[in-house]
C-alpha cells in the first residue's frame, strides 16, 4: 500500500462551470476532457486524497498507514476497481487541490458536497449525511448554544471546512478558536483551552461514547451535510462509475455494516 504525502502548498486550478446536479445531490462539473478510468487501470493504483487527525473518519496510525471509515471505504472502491489504494495524505483544502491538480483520483475525507465545492470539482451521491452538533465537557456550566454565544467562551474546530461558516451562523459572538485538524480541535476541549468544540454530529457523537460520559452535546443540530466522494471535474465515465459504486455500497447493507463497526453505533438513514 503506498503513501504519498501532500501538504499545503497545491496550487488551486482554474475553477470550472458547473453543468448540473445529478442523482442524490451530486454534481458533476465539466472542464478539459480526461480517461482516469484508463489511467487508474494502467497505473494499478487508484490514488485516494484524505486528511489525517480526523478519526474515526481517517487518522494515521504509529505505523504511518492510513485507518478509519473512509479509509475502509477507499480499500473496497480500489478492490471493486481490482487495483491497489495509493493515499494522498492532505490537509482540508487539499481535499480540493489534489482532485483539480490531479494528484488524486477521487478524495474520501468526510468531505461535505456544497454547492461552492461543486462549481470546481464533482462529487457522488452521498454515503453519509451528518450534522453539526456542540459538545462541551460533562461538568460545564453551559446547557444550551444560546449560553455559549457570548465572546467569554471558546469554541474549537477545523480550519477550511464547514465549522467556520456555521460557527459564524450560530454563535457569532462566542470566540472562535481554529486548529489544522479535528483530532487537535477535540484536544482544545479536553485540554480546557476550549469550552465547547463544534463538530461533525456523527464524529462527536462516538468521541462522547468513547469518553465514558466525561463529555456531552448540547441539544440542537445545526446544519446538514452531505457526505461524498469528491472527483475531479470533466470526466463523466468516472463520475458514472463511483456513483454506481456508492449506490450499491448503500443498497446492499455494506456501508451500514461498515460504519457501525467503525463508529460503534448504528448509521442514520440517508435523506
């Protein structure tokens, strides 16, 4: 299994025009013509971007291989393909970057479709849909987010994802502390530097499950997200084939089953 690090520094391509929304809220968005199937079938590799710190999603283990859910399920797509999963470790604009630079065939990342993403890159049907929850230690005086809208408490998350809009929507008046990964964000909090972390619902849901009840969430969901395969844009077979390869992952019971072996719980219903 081969490991490519990419880190900042990718330089964003051209942004290209949206074409249209396809089948579970996917778009696919056209540029120059591209054959990754072929590529992919030549090389012998299917080269999968994801980001590290964010478990169970994706970390990196002491050994320096990748693990977690989407890790999983970029092995199944390379078996599917019959080739061998090539990991392109990124951080969370890279998610974006190594599709446009093609450094990467497809990014599986806990990667939300938007539709500003969309206009550059293309993504599948969902796998996954979440939502955005706040979690805060067991012994916090904070009931509710109405509380922790107030610039005296600190509210932790990932820097270049979904966190900072929806943290501005929701408590714009609490300070916003930014870190380069989730696994850092979630540090913040335990470590007391935080008083509440904002995060992906599901992810802080087995965070609170694996803390043995020292954490919480505060009631409320704010916002949904579609969780996808990221593609890079123009290639319409390709876009085909991973749609159809997610659509069976769902149907057939095995991403449930995968997830409630990685999170612990069973999977939400896909809306």
């Amino acid at each position: 299994m081969k490991l490519v690090l990419n880190r900042r520094g990718l330089a964003a391509g051209a942004a290209a025009l949206a074409l249209g929304m396809f089948a579970g809220g996917a778009a696919f968005a056209q540029s120059a013509p591209s054959n990754i199937m072929a590529e992919v079938a030549k090389r012998g590799t299917i080269r999968i971007a994801t980001i590290a710190g964010n478990p169970p999603y994706s970390s990196v283990s002491p050994s320096g291989e990748p693990q977690g859910y989407d890790v999983e399920i970029g092995k199944l797509i390379a078996a599917a393909l019959k080739v061998k999963p090539e990991w392109v470790i990124v951080d969370t604009p890279g998610r974006i970057t190594a599709l446009q630079t093609h450094r990467a065939d497809i990014t599986l990342a806990n990667f939300t479709n938007t539709i500003e993403r969309s206009t550059v890159i293309a993504f599948t049907r969902p796998y996954l849909i979440v939502g955005s929850t706040f979690m805060v230690k067991k012994e916090s005086p904070l009931q509710n987010v109405e509380q922790l809208n107030d610039p005296k408490y600190k509210v932790s998350g990932p820097r270049g994802g979904t966190f900072e809009p929806i943290a501005a929507n929701t408590v714009p008046k609490a300070t916003v502390l930014r870190f380069d990964t989730v696994q850092d964000a979630l540090l913040a909090l335990r470590s007391g530097q935080a008083d509440a972390n904002l995060g992906d619902s599901l992810q802080i849901a087995a965070t609170i499950e694996a803390s043995k009840g020292a954490m919480r969430a505060l009631p409320g969901n704010w916002s949904y997200e579609e969780i996808a395969v990221g593609l890079p844009a123009g290639d319409a077979d390709w876009f085909r084939i991973m749609d159809a390869w997610v659509r069976q992952f769902n149907g057939s019971g095995d991403n449930a089953r995968l997830f409630k072996k990685i999170f612990g719980f069973e999977m939400p219903p896909l809306q």
